[in-house]
C-alpha cells in the first residue's frame, strides 16, 4: 500500500516506539487498552503470545475479525478487575489507555503483573497546564499539520476522553509507582512512561 494511503493516526504514529521498547526476549506481551488491535497485531510478530484487552465488547469484536491469523488472544474485561495472575507477562503495553482509568491503581496493576526484569511503556496524553507547555503544544500543531497533509488521518475506534492529569501530574504518579521510571514528553501531545521491574 502506497505511504499515503497506510492508515496514520496520533496513535499509530507512535507504534514504532512501542515495538522498540518490547525487550528482545518477551515472549508474553499484554496490551492494555488495545482498541482495534492494530499494535497487538503488530506486537504478535514480535512475541509469541500477545493478550489483548479492552472492555468495549463491540470494538474488541472488530479486531477480533481483523485478526486473520497473527494469533493475539483478545479478552474483554475492565482492567482494574481483570482475573490476570502477578509476574505473568515479560512485557505490558498501553497506547492511550491509561487516561481512561484511575492512573495510579492502572499503573499499579501493570506493575504487578510484570515478571521481575520485565519491560512496562505506556504512551499516553495529558493535559496542558502551563506556559511552560506551550513550545511543547505548538509543536505538536506543526507535526500534526505535516502528518494529516501527508498522511491523512484515520478515526480513532476508540472512545474519546479529555484527559484529567497535567504532565507534571503524571510524571510524579510515575515516580512514585514505578521508582527509576523514564518519562519523555513527546509532539502529537504524547507522553511516555518506560519501566523495567528490578529482577529483585
């Protein structure tokens, strides 16, 4: 498919960076959050075993049927409830998910479920607060203009929702849940948290 004609959104901007934040070696991967399944189809041809979740039955259901055969196992349920065993994935993942939860219990729980030495990387949105945001708000304009007029841009299948937490908000949460914790402030109004859990 010609470059501009493959499907671009704020999300899928940012699955190059997923996929390179997935440890070598995963071969248990969950995708929290995991919409149309696109980045859980992608991350299949990473590791072996790819769990998406989401707990919109209807979307779910559509990237279940746009599967054709990469092998993700697709389970709806609410995250903060879902019956997952702790230390049981080498890897999770979560595009644009976590401003849909309660931050620090969602981040607590992908925490827990990581095997020790295990990777965690969450791009996510936040919400300007300041003027110290500004430089980092025209930029994303720029980009995205450049995008869109390249690209073109393609529905998100995913509700939407304004985000509640400020950057600074998110990078404390951070912090305080996942202690050496990497956070980068991205354009296209992104955010990324990247974590390793100590193997001790």
């Amino acid at each position: 498919m010609p470059e501009h004609q493959q499907p671009w959104n704020h999300n899928i901007h940012y699955y190059p960076a997923v996929l390179r934040a997935l440890p070598t070696d995963a071969t248990r991967v969950l995708d929290v959050g995991c919409g149309d399944g696109m980045l859980a189809r992608q991350l299949s041809q990473q590791a072996a075993e790819v769990l998406a979740l989401d707990r919109d039955g209807q979307v779910l259901a559509a990237a279940a049927a746009a599967d054709a055969g990469c092998g993700v196992r697709y389970l709806q349920a609410d995250f903060a409830a879902a019956p997952l065993r702790p230390g049981s994935f080498d890897a999770v993942v979560s595009m644009a998910a976590l401003h849909h939860m309660d931050p620090p219990a969602a981040l607590g729980k992908m925490r827990d479920l990581l095997r020790p030495g295990g990777r965690l990387f969450v791009m996510d949105v936040a919400r300007s607060s300041s003027v110290a945001d500004l430089p980092a708000e025209v930029a994303g304009f720029v980009v995205h203009r450049l995008h869109k007029w390249r690209h073109g841009v393609s529905k998100v299948a995913a509700p939407q929702l304004p985000p509640r937490q400020t950057y600074p908000e998110i990078r404390r949460l951070a912090r305080a849940v996942l202690p050496g914790s990497a956070f980068r402030r991205h354009a296209l109004w992104r955010y990324s948290i990247t974590w390793t859990k100590p193997d001790r």
